[in-house]
C-alpha cells in the first residue's frame, strides 16, 4: 500500500530479458537505505518486490502481465523512475490509498506551461471515465494528484513547482506514456452495486 506522495526519483541502471520479463536494476541511494528483499517498493506506480540490494540499488523483476498493462516495458539504462516505499501503519496519508496495481496507460497530450505551475492534460481508455471525478484522486506514475479538468477522454492536472522538481513530470512531453490508477474505492463501490445483490 502506498500514499502516492513520491519520495525520489531513481535511475535504471540496467535491463535484463528474462524470459518474457525483465529485470531492472535502480539506483537512488537515498531512500534504500533499512530496505530488504521482499519489500516492496512502487515504480512508476507498480508496485513490484525487492529480490536484490546494494547500498545504494535495488533490482526488480517484472513480468509480461505488468509490461502488457503499464509503461515499464519502455525504460532503459538511463530512465528515471518515480520511487516511494511501502506506507508504514503509522504514517501520515498524505496522498490517497495507492495499491500500485496499474489499471491503464495513459498519453499526455499537452503540456501548458503557466507562471509558476504546469498543467498536464492526459487521455485515458474510455472505459476508465466512470471512477474519475472533478477534484478527485488519481495516480500518475505513482503520483497522488487532483483531477483539475474532466473530459470524456481526459482528464488535467496542475502540477506545482515542487513536484515539477521531484518527480518524472519534467521529463513529460507530449506523447509520453504513463501509469494509470483510478481511486480503489470507487472500484470495489462499482463493484458492490453490480455484484452485490446476486
């Protein structure tokens, strides 16, 4: 469980094919440090398991369910990735309840440029419109943020200078591919309502 409050971000140092997945190898010295394998940590917003770690990487596995249905699969040597460790029970939600389970990708198809803030507008499957609100929850690579703007296809976030900074937002351009999560409890409301009463 994650809070979508990203703490750093990191480097991939390396991909490896391993069968039909891969192995990343990410660097961030900063936030490792009291982690161990078969803790999780959430990568661009997946939350995947530590099977290896130095000082100052961590090396993950990823397999083809998770390249089919997020971005990972187009990171190389050199991408950097939002990082944020497990939440503890005692800590403060300063997001909203990430999972890490990635529902869809989403495209960012402009970026405006404002005084001191950033706007980004991205468009996501259709089918996804019912568990977005206006001033809402959503996470983008792992990023807790609010639905600024709605459409039927997409939705804007304003993004302040801080999060500019310490995030992957920065290496947005329009094009770019990113992880989406809709607010889990709008899911399982869907699904109660459905299900519910059979």
């Amino acid at each position: 469980m994650f809070t979508g409050i990203v703490e750093t971000v990191g480097t991939v140092r390396s991909v490896t094919r391993m069968g039909d997945g891969l192995q990343f190898v990410i660097a961030a010295p900063r936030i490792f440090r009291g982690m161990a394998v078969d803790n999780s940590i959430c990568v661009n917003g997946v939350c995947l398991t530590v099977v290896r770690k130095t000082a100052g990487t961590v090396t993950v596995q990823v397999v083809k369910e998770t390249l089919r249905k997020t971005n990972l699969g187009l990171l190389g040597a050199g991408s950097e990735v939002n990082l944020e460790r497990s939440v503890r029970l005692n800590d403060r939600l300063g997001g909203h309840i990430v999972q890490g389970h990635v529902d869809a990708t989403g495209v960012v198809r402009k970026v405006e440029t404002l005084e001191s803030s950033w706007m980004y507008t991205i468009a996501f499957p259709a089918s996804f419109r019912k568990y977005l609100i206006s001033v809402g929850s959503v996470s983008v690579d792992g990023t807790s943020l609010t639905v600024a703007r709605l459409g039927r296809t997409a939705f804007t976030v304003a993004i302040i200078p801080y999060t500019h900074e310490h995030t992957v937002f920065h290496s947005y351009r329009k094009g770019s591919v990113v992880n989406l999560e809709f607010d889990v409890i709008g899911k399982y409301i869907e699904s109660i309502v459905t299900y519910g009463s059979k």
